[in-house]
C-alpha cells in the first residue's frame, strides 16, 4: 500500500512539474513570437466633402505627404452632398480606428450645425492639425479707374447706396456672409446679384455688368490679368500671399469682426472622438511634420490655398468663435436685405 502510495504521489509531482514546463514553454513562446502591429497596418482614407476640384487637390498635398510619413497611402473621397454633411455622416459611419478622417471644412463642421442641419458639435471630433485656408478677396476689373482703394468703394457704397452692383456667387453662402459684414462695419450698400458659379461673375464682371466681385483664390489664379484685388478679407498675413501681395482688409483700418479662420474657407483634419490615444498620437505628429514641411508648404501656397498651422491644443480657441463669429455673418446678411428692400 505504501509503495502504491508513494508512486501515486511520485506521478502527481511529475505531473505537476510537466504543467510548469508547458507554461513555461507558452510563456517563451509568446514572447518569441511575433510583435503586436503598430498603425497603420493598411492604407487610410480621408472623406473629402465636395466634388473634386482645387480644393481636393489641395488636401491630396498632405495626404500624400503624410501617408509617405506613415508608410501607407492615404486616399481622399470625394463624398459630396447636403453641403458637407454627408461625408461626416459616411466617416461617422466607420470604425473609430484612425483609417477613417474627416476633412473637416467650416461648411459641415460649424456652419451646418448653426443651420439645424447636422447634429453634430465641432467638439464631438478629436483635431489632428488645422491644414489650408482660402482667404476671399473684393475685386474689380484691371481697368476699373474710379476706386483707388477699398476705402474709396466703401465710401461710394455708403454715399450712394444700391448704385453699386457685386455678387459673392452664391448668395447666403460664406463669401456672402463675410462681403456682408463688410459692408455693413462700413454702412456700405450695394445691389447684390447672385451666380451659381463665381466664375460666371468673373465674365459679368469683364463685361461690365458687375461693379466687384468677392473672389476665392482659385478663381484669381485663372483670372488675374482681368481683375484687380483691392482688399483680401482675412487677418492672416500670408492671405495676401496668394493674391500677389494685396492689402489685408485692416490696412484700410476696418475692423470686420470676423478673425483667423472665421472670414474665410477652412480645413481641420479630424478623427471620431473615441479614437484610441496612441493612434490619435499618431497622426497628430505625422500631420505636423507635413504641413510644417516648407515643401509641401509651397506646393499649396502656389495652389492658392494658405498653410494654417493651427496645432491640435490651439483646435478649440481657433474653431470655438467660428459659429459667434458667422452668425455676424449670417446677420448681416439680414441687415444688406433690409437695406436693400428700402431702396
């Protein structure tokens, strides 16, 4: 009995010692094996809001850069529709995973939640770097003699109110908005004529139908034999950088009440707020490093569009006064309006 005792016990202990060798052996295993992949592992794509055109081409700058950064190509979707709103909707739809961004333009970021038409906040996102911005600018023809200055058209505007005719393009959009709040700062009053296209205001504007146009930089880089810029409606210095070096609107000592990126179109790459730290981490110092790349800043200088270097600690005291600032805008539309219906 004490022998068959002893075997037993002698079995258990062999057992045992059998069970500690297989963990061990796991053990060693796991840490031979193969590394846990770091992101990216796969190419990403960023859901661009519009149809394509310059402003795609713009965001293609960085993405390439960055995706060079990363090691992965980065793919811009054009997903237009709903004035922005649906490609938010599409990156919403993806997992919170770094490999979907939103291009986050003012339209669908601020302005179309201001207008109950998205519900969403511009605090539901988690900023990567602000990216381009494209500065409006009043412009009239290359010949147009009778205004030095913008003080002059202002001035002429106030005095004789509605003898003036402009278009902003389409009218209750952004270049609208901010033509507005000019005029009104100034109690300047001219005929609005709205177009599809700022490009069919360009041709009236060369026929001589229209008296200034409000114009963006892609649509001055095709035209800048036929017009001249009197005042770029922006506070950033290298705005005038993409209209040949023209005066700011506060040379002229007019204080817009619109600042940094409220007066103009804008970009801020974003990704879903749930994203994982280490990869938000990620990106955020990929992005940094292009838009901050005198390369690449060139590139998009010379594409009309102005690198804004906006870090992600800056993203709410830049973006936060966009929605106060634009519904001044928004107002003065209603206060040209009312002035207009006067006449």
């Amino acid at each position: 009995m004490a022998c068959r005792y002893q075997r037993r016990q002698k079995g258990r202990k062999f057992m045992k010692m059998l069970n500690k060798v297989a963990a061990a052996a796991f053990g060693l295993a796991m840490l031979g094996g193969p590394a846990i992949a770091e992101f990216p592992e796969r190419n990403i794509q960023i859901m661009y809001p519009w149809a394509p055109g310059a402003t795609m081409a713009a965001s293609q700058v960085i993405a390439d850069a960055m995706g060079q950064k990363l090691g992965v190509n980065i793919s811009v979707v054009s997903t237009p529709g709903a004035g922005g709103v649906k490609a938010f909707e599409t990156a919403l739809a993806a997992p919170a995973d770094g490999y979907t961004l939103f291009d986050g333009y003012v339209a669908p970021l601020v302005l179309q939640p201001m207008q109950g038409n998205a519900d969403w906040s511009y605090t539901d996102f988690t900023p990567l770097w602000s990216a381009t911005s494209n500065a409006f600018a009043i412009a009239v023809r290359a010949d147009e003699d009778r205004f030095a200055d913008v003080t002059a058209l202002l001035d002429h505007a106030a005095a004789n109110p509605g003898d003036l005719r402009y278009s902003p393009g389409s009218a209750g959009a952004l270049p609208h908005m901010v033509a507005a709040k000019v005029m009104q700062t100034t109690g300047a009053v001219a005929q609005l004529v709205p177009y599809p296209e700022i490009d069919n205001a360009v041709r009236d504007l060369r026929g001589g139908i229209l008296d200034f146009i409000v114009i963006n930089p892609g649509v001055y880089n095709i035209n800048k034999d036929d017009v001249k810029i009197l005042s770029v409606l922006s506070t950033l210095d290298r705005s005038s950088e993409t209209y040949g070096g023209a005066p700011l609107i506060g040379a002229a000592g007019i204080d817009m009440g619109m600042s940094n990126l409220s007066p103009m179109g804008w970009d801020w790459w974003l990704v879903h707020k749930e994203t994982p730290a280490d990869v938000v981490a990620t990106l955020q110092a990929a992005m940094g490093e292009v838009v901050n790349d005198p390369t690449v800043q060139k590139k998009l200088l010379d594409m009309g569009y102005v690198p804004t270097l906006f870090s992600p600690d800056q993203y709410q005291e830049i973006v936060g006064p966009v929605a106060k600032e634009l519904q001044g805008g928004i107002d003065a539309i209603s206060w040209e309006k009312e002035k207009l219906d006067a006449l």
